[in-house]
C-alpha cells in the first residue's frame, strides 16, 4: 500500500513501526497481519514501491533457497500472505506443481514479494524515516519521517509515537576504497552488480570487461556476459580475491549453520570467538552455488568445440590495489597475485563490481538514541537473543534489527529461510505472547556441547493496544 497516512492516526500509540521495507520487514509485516486481536503496525520506506535487486534480475537467475523460504510459510504456513496463496491468486498452482522447481527464480520472488507489499495493510512507501528518539515523559519513541512527492522532492513532514520500533533499512553496495573514484565520476565504466540489467546493453558492446568477485553475484554477471558476446571476442575477465572460484557450501548438515539452533548457539558465544569465526565461513554464504558454477564450465567448454580457446580469462586470488582512468573511456587495473607475489596491469573499457553488500550506517537516523545505545569492544550495537539493541534500562521500548546482526547471530541474518522465524520472535517478543510458537529443536547437529534452550518470551511492562485502522 501507498499513499498518506492522516496524522491523527499516527499520533495513536503503535505497537509496532518498521523502519524500510525490504523483504524482511515485509515478512514481519504479514506475519503481524495475523496476529489474533490485532497489532497497531505501520511501515515506512523511501522508495515508492516495492523493489528487491532489480539490477540482479537476470533472466533465469533463481534463489539459493527453496520456495518454502518465502516471508511467511516456515512459521505460519497456513497465512494468507504464502508464495502459494500467491500462485493460487494467480492461478499458477497447477503450472508449479507440474514444473517441480523448489528454487523459483528471482523476478518470480521479486513478483510474489510486490504482490504482498500491493496488499497488505500498514505500508507507506515514499517516506522517509529521518529520524528515531525516544520520549521519556510519553515512555514511546518518536518516529520523524518526511512523505516524498512522485519526484522523490519532499512533500511534507510526519511523526509516529510507537512502543517498538523494527529497523528493516537493509545493505548497500560495497564499492572497494582503490575503485570508489571511479564508480563516484560520472562517465567512468565501473559499475557496482547492483546495477547491472541497467548497463547490460552498454556492457555487452564494450571491448573488454572486466567482473571483480568470485559469489554469486560475480558468476552470474559473467555467465550472462559470456553468452551474450561472440565466440572467439568474448574479451572478459574475471577476477576474485579468493583462492579459488569455490562452490557454496550445501550439504545438508552444512545447511544446518541457517537454522535457529545455529543462531542461538552462534549468540551465546564470547564476543572474541563470534568475531573470529564470521570471516572463516565466508563460503556457507559467499561461495557459488554449484549450477552456476557449471554452466559457466559449460558455456566455455561449447566454446573449444571447434578449436581454440574462449577469449576470457578467470583469475582468482588476486586483489586491486589501485586504480585509474586511460584516457576519457578505458580503466587501467593494478593487480597483485598474493600468492605469488607478483604484479600486473590490466586496461579495460567496463569493470562490473560483484564485490557484494554491507550494512547501510544507521548512526544519522539513531542519533537521538546515542545516549541508550550499549556497544562491544569493537563499537558495534549490542544485540540481544530477540534481536533488541541493548539500550539503557530507563528505556521501556525496544528497538530490533533485522540484517544487522551477524556479529551477533551469526551468517543466517541476512539469509531468507531465517527470515519467518526472525520474524516470528520479534513478534513474540513485541506482545509478550506466543501468537507464532516456535520449535525448540531445527537441526540434527548438536553445536556445543551445552544445549541451547530457545529463548522465552520477555515479558512486557503494559499491554497492547488495540489495532489502529491504517
């Protein structure tokens, strides 16, 4: 839903606001469209709708987790907000059934998803959430955003008083320091993956690319690449930090790191140990998954059938050091193999950054919070097991996150079949109820030797409100 929310409302106690409406607030948001007795909810995001990596909509491109990973069905598969009450309303189901895909392609996820976000209740797009405080004397936080015109130009101010808020801003492309001037200058060739469906047609008449990062992302770019140049021109280079173009891990018990017993047992680890342990598992998330990894053998295999070799090059364990322009239209790379010490450069006409996301700062928008705000020896926000930020005990209110917690529970945060149970226990923890029960066993490896029991549901000072109509 869009539009204006009339300020009266808002001016109601909510017991929920979410800040951003990426996939996993909408999950949070259709799951509490079905909490019994209702909740008080209103979303805000700044985009006019509804719109997940549409730079990475890649025909044939699917999802690395199973249909079954979708906003609701992993803790309540009876809603109505389910991939397949979307097939059904579609009338699809039939087709699915038939088609026996359990990994849907993305545009496919992306549809699902602005279907939902079209109809249900409680979301503004095209508002600005500028800033979150919290109001000692009302014991409520203060929620100012500003309501954006078609044009993106500010409309007109607003404010929202809530018990809880939900911060759903999601990441932001990472843009490497040695390349961030160049993808900055206007003109210059050196795009982000974010972005790449917008630039595909540019890129696959350039002389030559180059694709920087070994994940998914990085396979998929140069896959599409790769198929859309001719045989013998390919002229495209990939190249990747790590050792090797490796496979995601996705043996079953390897699977079992994105479960809930993982999460619970990755929190209740020292804070050293979890900072430790997150970069070595770099391949449970950033790894290729093993398609891809061979349709990229085939497609260069198709091409030395009658002779010769493809005109593309796939280097791995190499980084960028610096980098800069060769006239007005080329880029010139500084390269060093790490392994063997040497170094090189390389002139290219377009470079695609496959360098992946990081968490969008918030510090502006919390700033009034500072004061509450509890960090870590590294600077970085307490978390606790309900995914509340740990704030001062004068605050009443909580604040949760969502993909903003891997240091403290571990790869599964911004990974989609976590998405349902997240949202299941932010839930749970907002009314001091159950209104989703949980499981209290989601793997078959036993992490630790000390079981972990799930977390109970923290009780809270006042009761909910009705729902407010939005």
């Amino acid at each position: 839903m869009t539009g204006s929310t009339p300020q009266q409302d808002l001016d109601r106690p909510h017991d929920l606001v979410g800040v951003g409406i990426g996939p996993f607030n909408l999950s949070l948001a259709a799951l509490a469209d079905g909490v019994p007795g209702g909740l008080a909810a209103s979303f805000f995001e700044q985009r006019p709708a509804f719109h997940w990596h549409p730079g990475l909509l890649i025909e044939g491109s699917t999802l690395q987790v199973p249909f079954l990973a979708d906003l609701v069905t992993l803790a309540d598969p009876a809603s109505p907000w389910s991939f397949l009450a979307y097939l059904k309303s579609r009338e699809r189901l039939f087709p699915f059934y038939f088609a026996e895909k359990f990994h849907i392609q993305r545009a496919e996820y992306d549809a699902y998803c602005r279907w939902v976000s079209e109809r249900l209740p409680g979301l503004h797009f095209g508002h600005q959430v500028d800033s979150v405080r919290w109001n000692p004397e009302r014991r409520l936080f203060e929620v100012d955003f500003t309501q954006l015109d078609p044009d993106g130009e500010a409309a007109a101010l607003g404010r929202a008083y809530s018990r809880n808020v939900v911060l759903g801003v999601g990441t932001e492309p990472y843009v490497p320091e040695p390349l961030r001037p160049l993808a900055d200058a206007p003109g210059v060739p050196v795009i982000h993956a974010a972005d790449y469906l917008a630039h595909r047609e540019s890129l696959l008449a350039a002389g030559h690319v180059t694709v920087i990062g070994s994940g998914q992302s990085g396979a998929e770019v140069f896959l599409d690449l790769l198929r859309g140049r001719p045989a013998g021109a390919e002229r495209i280079s990939w190249l990747s930090r790590t050792e090797a173009f490796a496979p995601m891990e996705y043996s079953k018990l390897g699977l079992e790191h994105f479960t809930p017993d993982y999460t619970r047992y990755f929190h209740a680890l020292p804070e050293q140990v979890r900072g430790e342990l997150v970069p070595r598992q770099w391949q449970l998330h950033k790894g290729i998954d093993a398609e891809t990894i061979a349709a990229v053998h085939d497609e260069l295999y198709r091409r030395t059938l009658h002779g010769g070799w493809p005109d593309a090059v796939l280097t791995p364990g190499v980084r960028v050091r610096t980098a800069g322009r060769v006239a007005t239209t080329q880029v010139e790379l500084h390269l060093e193999h790490v392994q063997q010490g040497t170094r090189s450069r390389l002139t290219t006409d377009a470079v695609v950054l496959a360098t992946g996301y990081r968490e969008r700062p918030v510090d502006r928008m919390l700033a009034g919070l500072d004061p509450y705000l509890r960090h870590d020896a590294a600077g970085r926000a307490k978390i606790d097991e309900h995914y509340r930020l740990v704030l001062d005990p004068s605050v009443t209110g909580a604040v949760y996150v969502q993909n903003a917690e891997r240091h403290t529970h571990g790869v599964g945060a911004p990974d989609l079949g976590l998405a349902a149970w997240r949202s299941a226990v932010i839930l749970n923890a907002v009314t001091g109820k159950e209104p989703y029960p949980l499981p209290r066993r989601t793997a078959f490896t036993s992490f630790g030797l000390v079981a972990r029991e799930a977390p109970s549901i923290p009780s809270q000072e006042r009761k909910l409100t009705p729902l407010v109509q939005q």
